[in-house]
C-alpha cells in the first residue's frame, strides 16, 4: 500500500524523468549519427528544447510564493513558444541533408517567435497570480490580452508543423513515405494530447489536473521516432540497442531519486542519475564513432574491391593471351614470364580476398546464397584454373570424380568456391615434388571434397591449431607469404553452411589432405 502511494503521488516526477532521457538520449543518438544533416540538428533542437520544456512545466506548480509561482508560469511561457518553433522547424526540415532557410523563416517566423517569447515574460500575458495552490497542485493565473499572441503563435507553430509533415507526407514516395507517415503520427499524437489536456480541459472545463503530465505526452513521439528508426534500419542496430539500454539504466536510475526517503539517499541518487546519463551519452557515442569507422572501413573494402582487383584482373587476362597463343607464337622465356605473372596476380587476388572476408567478417556483412550445386563440377573448374600454377613449378594437378555422377549439394557455391581454391592454393605453395589431387567421393549419405598433396605435411601438435586465426604450419620454411587467415576464414565459411571440415597428415614431411564434407542433397 505505501509503494502505490508513493508511485502515485511521484507519477508527475516519474513521467518527467522518463520523457526527459528519452527524448534527450534519442536527440543526442541522431545528432551524433551525422551532425551534418540539417534534420538531425533540428531533431537534436527540438529534444532539446523538450527536456527543457518538461523541467519547467513541472517546476511551474512546486514553488511556495506567489512571486516564484508567477516567473515559473512565465519562464515555462517563454520555452513553450521555443519549443513549438523547434516543433515546426523539424517538420520543415524533415528528411533533408542540408536546407537555406528562405527569408521568411529568418526575417519574419524568427523575429515573431522571439518577440512573443519575451512578450511571456512580461505582465501582458499573466500579470498576476489569483490564488497560490499547495505545493504539487497548479495554480491558475490572471490572463491578460498577451495570452492571445502567445497561443496564436505557439499553436499556430504547431498546427503548421503537422500541415507541413503532413504535405510531405503525401508528396513522398516509398520508403520516405513509411518514414513520414510514422514521423507524422507521433508528432500527432503528442499534439492532440497537448492541446486537449493543457488547452482545452483547463480553459474550458477549469480542469487543471493533467498539465503536471504534459512532460508524459511527448513519449508518442519518441515511441513513433524509435519505431521509425528501427523498422527502417535508420541507425546501426547495435547502436539502437546501446542506446535502448542507456535509456532502460537512466530510468532506473532515476526511479531510485523518487523512492529516496532522506536528504543524504537523494544526493546520492541525483549523483548517480546524472553519472549514469552521462555515462549513456558516452557509450552511445563511443558506438556510434564504431560504427562511424566500420563504415570507413567498409568503404576502403569496396575500393579494394574494385580499385584494386581490376588492374590484377586485367594484367592476368594480358598474361593468359600469350599462355594460351591467343597473340601467336613467343619466345619459351617470355611464356614462362607470362606465366609467372598469372601465377603471382592469383597469390595478389587471393591475399586481397582473405583480407576483404575476414574484414566483412567482423563487420557482420558476411550473407550466404545457399542452393543446390554439383560439387563434381566445382572442383573440376578449380582443378582447371590451378593447372597452370601447378605446372609452372613442375607439379602435377590431378581431379579425380566419376564424371557420370552428380555430386549435389546445398550450399554457397561461390564461398565453397573460395575454400577449396584457397587450400589448393596452400598446397601448391607447401609442396616441392610431385603434386596434388582433388578427388569428390559418396560417404555415406555425405558428399566429401579431398584435396591430397604430397607436401611439407602438418606436426601433430598443430593439427589442433591449424583452422585457428593466424596460425600457419611450417609456413616460416615454406611460405614466407601466408597470412594465417584462410584457413581460419574456410572453416568459418564451410561450418556456416551446416558442413564440416578438417585436415589429416601423417607428420612433416608427409603430406596433407583436407577434407569437405556436405550432406548429400
């Protein structure tokens, strides 16, 4: 019974804490996700502004003189009128990167909103107070003419706003519609409360009950903007998560203020309140500089991706036409540097491409196109495309399969691809004599892909290591190039697609098979 009294009598202060760090926090989030947008910054004004207009509407009726009472109402005036300019000035600006404010805005809106703000400081709008309620009861003022200009433009700026996002709303298309639309509706909602409750029931019906809550009508906007920001992936989600999180924390937080039962419990508490927002702010920042950099990183990759692999793609595709006498006949020295080069551009190509996989990767960007493929088939184009690698350093490369058979599985044909390629790669690099052997076997109801190679062979002892992120084996005597991530990268592409794969070896010295397993499909 105590603790629902309690709730009860502090739900006015519990409504304005929550209002006030989720509106803050979310202002903050799209301000710091791009400060050059023009509507993140009038979202952040706007928050702003709100939290400010909150703490005033509930300072407005918890002074104990007529006087204090009298410059609340009026200081609560004053940040109304800001806010409803903020109000509009969001609306107008929604969904643009970069707005110049016509003339109108600047020389007349501006001027207007700033002359009625100061105009609610003075006696014209509420010249006196005409009887002082209890504390935590509001207190009706004495009206004067100025309240007219104040409501003409405070509700005007606001009637505006929902005509402008509406009209934008209607003009929009696809996806910035959906956007608007939500956008629309919470920015609605929180108006028609505003106006019935702080409006109409205390001016028509002298019911002045619920303008302590106004703080709680601005949460339709928040809920519609975070479920705007969700549904559309406007942010990171790790982000949107931290940011949830931050705010879930900070209300507790703030709980703990209005559950304090001494002086001493509510300085401790404000303290930690104030350290856990912005201990919020922080992490959400930090998040967001994350993301800010993955992004950059993203980008490098997509460079590195085209920029880079299209002059190597174009001078293997020169060295190929004179391998194959597509350009006549050359000196045996210059095929052997043609091939050279083939042989070096794939080593460049598959570097690059380990280090674009693990980068995306970490980057969660890894997706996998999963369908039936024929396994036969893969391992013959790979054994095709390796051939010339293996006899420019006197090795063999055989595939062995039953050509009359199809070797279905399910899977990403092309991260399959990559594997296999990669390991063939490795052995050619890791075996001085003789060759390598790609053969598709049935084992059981499984469907195995076996690369043999009559190679340096793996210790014991780093059998276990082998698919971990950097390990190489021998690669010091061998492969001075390696970057220990293939392996790595192939048994996290093969494993996400419900396969298994490992390596077998007899010791240094000799040789190594890795081995694929799919279900058979």
């Amino acid at each position: 019974m105590y603790i629902s009294e309690l709730v009860s009598g502090n739900f006015d202060l519990l409504s304005v804490g929550v209002a006030i760090t989720g509106i803050a926090l979310l202002g903050i989030l799209i301000y710091l996700n791009n400060r050059q947008s023009a509507t993140n910054r009038a979202f952040f004004f706007f928050a702003i502004l709100t939290a400010i207009w909150g703490v005033s509407n509930y300072l407005e009726y918890r002074f104990t003189t007529i006087d204090a009472t009298l410059w609340a109402l009026r200081f609560h005036l004053f940040i109304s009128v800001f806010h409803a300019y903020a109000f509009f000035t969001l609306a107008y600006v929604f969904q643009l990167p970069a707005i110049v404010f016509p003339k109108w805005y600047r020389f007349v809106l501006t001027p207007v909103v700033v002359l009625t703000a100061l105009l609610t400081l003075t006696p014209a709008v509420f010249p006196s107070i005409q009887a002082l309620a209890p504390v935590g009861q509001v207190t009706r003022a004495t009206p004067a003419p100025g309240i007219l200009i104040f409501m003409l433009v405070a509700f005007g700026l606001l009637l505006s706003a929902l005509i402008v996002l509406g009209v934008k709303t209607y003009r929009a298309q696809g996806l910035e519609r959906r956007q608007s639309l939500s956008i629309l509706m919470g920015m609605a909602c929180t108006a028609v409360l505003l106006l019935v409750f702080n409006v109409v029931l205390p001016n028509v019906f002298s019911n002045l009950s619920f303008i302590p809550l106004a703080a709680l009508f601005t949460l339709p906007f928040v809920a519609f903007t975070s479920y705007t920001i969700y549904r559309h992936h406007l942010l990171n989600l790790r982000v949107a998560t931290t940011a949830f999180l931050g705010f879930m924390v900070t209300v507790f937080s703030f709980v703990n203020i209005i559950f304090a039962s001494d002086w001493s419990a509510i300085v401790i508490n404000v303290t930690a309140f104030v350290i856990v927002l912005l201990g919020s702010i922080k992490i959400v920042r930090d998040t967001l500089a994350l993301q800010i950099v993955n992004e950059e990183r993203s980008e490098f990759m997509s460079f590195a991706s085209h920029e880079i692999r299209n002059p190597i793609t174009a001078m293997r595709g020169y060295a190929s036409l004179i391998t194959d006498g597509t350009t006549g006949d050359v000196p045996a020295t210059t095929k052997d540097v043609a091939q050279k080069i083939l042989v070096q551009g794939n080593d460049v190509l598959n570097l690059i491409a380990q280090y674009l996989s693990k980068s995306k990767m970490e980057l969660g960007q890894i997706s996998y196109a999963k369908a039936p493929f024929d396994m036969g088939a893969l391992v013959e184009s790979i054994a095709s495309g390796y051939k010339p690698h293996a006899e420019q350093k006197g090795l063999y490369l055989h595939s062995e399969l039953d050509a009359s058979q199809k070797y279905m599985v399910v899977g990403d044909e092309g991260k399959v691809k990559e594997v296999i390629g990669n390991i063939v790669d490795n052995s050619l690099k890791y075996t001085k004599t003789s060759g390598i052997t790609i053969s598709v076997e049935r084992h059981g109801v499984s469907i195995r892909a076996v690369v043999s190679d009559t190679g340096v062979g793996i210790p014991p002892e780093t059998l276990p290591q082998l698919f971990k992120k950097f390990s190489r084996a021998d690669a010091q005597k061998v492969n001075l190039l390696g970057t220990g991530i293939g392996l790595y990268l192939a048994k996290t592409f093969i494993e996400a697609q419900g396969a298994h794969i490992w390596a077998e070896s007899e010791g240094t010295d000799k040789g190594s098979r890795f081995l694929i397993e799919f279900p058979a499909a």
